[in-house]
C-alpha cells in the first residue's frame, strides 16, 4: 500500500482553495435567485474562454460564442426558458458552421450544458436540496478518488489518458460519493432507496468520466492546465471537469423520471 504524502506545498494549497471555491459554490446554490444566476453566468462564460485557449480557439471565438453562452443562461435565469435554449442552441449550430473542426461546438455545448444544467435543476422544486447532492457527490468522488489512489496505489485506470489515476482511486470516490448522497438525502429529510443510491452511483461515475474527458482534451492539445486562476487546481475548468458532466446527468435523470418542471425532484425523489 502506497504512503499518503503528508499534507503541506501543493497539497495544502489544493485543499485551501478547494474550501473556498466550495463554500462560495455553496452558498450561491443556498441563496439561489440571482446569486447562482451571477455565478453560473461568470463561470460558464469563463469556461468557454478556457476551452478555447486549451483547444486553440482563443481570439475572437472566446467572444463570439462565450457571450451567447452567458446570455442563454441568463435568459433562463429571467424566466424565459424557451428563449434561452433556443440561444443556446443557434450557438451550437452556428460554432458547427463556422469552424471545419468539431473542437468550437463542442466548447459551446460543454459551457451550456454546464451553466443551463445546474440553473434549471436550482429553479426547480427541490431544486436548494438538488445542487447540494450534485456538489457532494461530485465533490466525494473527487476526494475519494484523490486518498484511496495515493493511499491504496495499484493498477492504472487509463494511464494513456491520465496516468495517476487508479483503480483503488475509482472505487474509492463511488464508495465517498454514496455515502455522501445518503446523508445529504438524510439531512434533508428526503427518502433513502436504492433507486437513490444507484443515482448516486450513476452520478459519481458520470464525475469521473468528466474527469477523464478533460484529461483526455488536455492531452490531445499538449495542455497541462486550463488556465491558472485557481491555485493548485489550474483553471476552472480543471475544478469543475466532474460536476459539468454530473450537472448534465442529473437534470437528464430529473428530466426523464418527472419531466422538465420537476428536475429536482425528478433526481431526488423515488
């Protein structure tokens, strides 16, 4: 069994920042209204900007398409949902036509999805208890993953992708991410089944192939970072890679079990 590096340097800087990038995210989720609209708006346009840095964009398609982005979300966030969708999706069409290479609409869908995904799930009924289950099972799975790699080590999950990441590490973050879903679905008095916990499961594995997708992009571009706003973590998206696809799966579940009006209890309740 591998030794688990004592905490201090990067590790320290990682946890310290992780904390507080968190506890804003929480609290934004908490207050709701205007507050997550703000910060899903900033941080779905300044995703799009890394994406493009990453995949070569950059210049003028930062601009062109991270505005649409930003402004789709804000359109949902003023309650016109059709209209905002709607933008959204010319977006995409458009970044399809506009660029012989798939890398532009992918960005356009990878921020909307995002930004679209966690503000519909906050508006919905349930949707306060919603953003917190997302953030914890995300959050968990990475936790998880991080100590049981270091701590267990043993054979490589994908190592032509990302070569740190394990097994151990992968097991570990779908064991945190249950427990994690379980008493945030206890503290807030809703019911625990096992419809619930494969949810949970689903969720943590869809965080980590989020995980594995940024890596793999960074990879394709010789990137290490997306970019260096967050200390010990790089870019932004480096630090939501999971919860954007966790984000997406869960206002899928919502969608499909209760339909668009009931995304958050859609995903929660069973």
């Amino acid at each position: 069994m591998a030794a688990i590096q004592p905490v201090g340097g990067e590790l320290l800087v990682r946890v310290v920042s992780g904390l507080v990038l968190g506890a804003a995210a929480l609290a934004a989720a908490w207050i709701g209204g205007a507050a997550i609209a703000i910060v899903l708006i900033a941080a779905a346009g300044l995703v799009y900007v890394e994406w493009t840095r990453v995949t070569g964009e950059g210049g003028n398609a930062a601009v062109l398409f991270g505005v649409p982005v930003a402004a789709a979300i804000a359109l949902v966030a003023l309650g016109q949902d059709a209209l905002g969708f709607a933008v959204a999706a010319v977006s995409l069409i458009v970044a399809a036509a506009t660029s012989p290479r798939a890398w532009r609409p992918a960005g356009v869908a990878y921020a909307a999805l995002f930004g679209l995904s966690l503000l519909s799930l906050r508006y919905a009924p349930l949707g306060r208890e919603a953003l917190v289950f997302v953030f914890a099972v995300t959050w968990a799975t990475d936790t998880g993953a991080y100590f049981g790699g270091r701590g267990i080590g043993g054979p490589k999950l994908w190592p032509a992708v990302s070569p740190k990441k394990t097994w151990s590490g992968a097991i570990s973050g779908l064991i945190a991410a249950t427990a994690a879903g379980v008493l945030v679905a206890r503290a807030f008095a809703l019911p625990v089944s096992l419809p619930l916990v494969l949810v949970t499961l689903f969720l943590s594995l869809a965080c980590q192939a989020g995980d594995l997708f940024e890596s793999a992009v960074k990879r394709h571009f010789g990137v290490k970072d997306a970019g260096h706003l967050i200390p010990g973590h790089g870019g932004l998206m480096d630090r939501v890679d999971g919860l954007i696809f966790v984000a997406a799966a869960a206002a899928l579940i919502g969608l499909v079990h209760l339909g668009p009006a009931r995304l958050g209890e859609g995903l929660l309740l069973w």
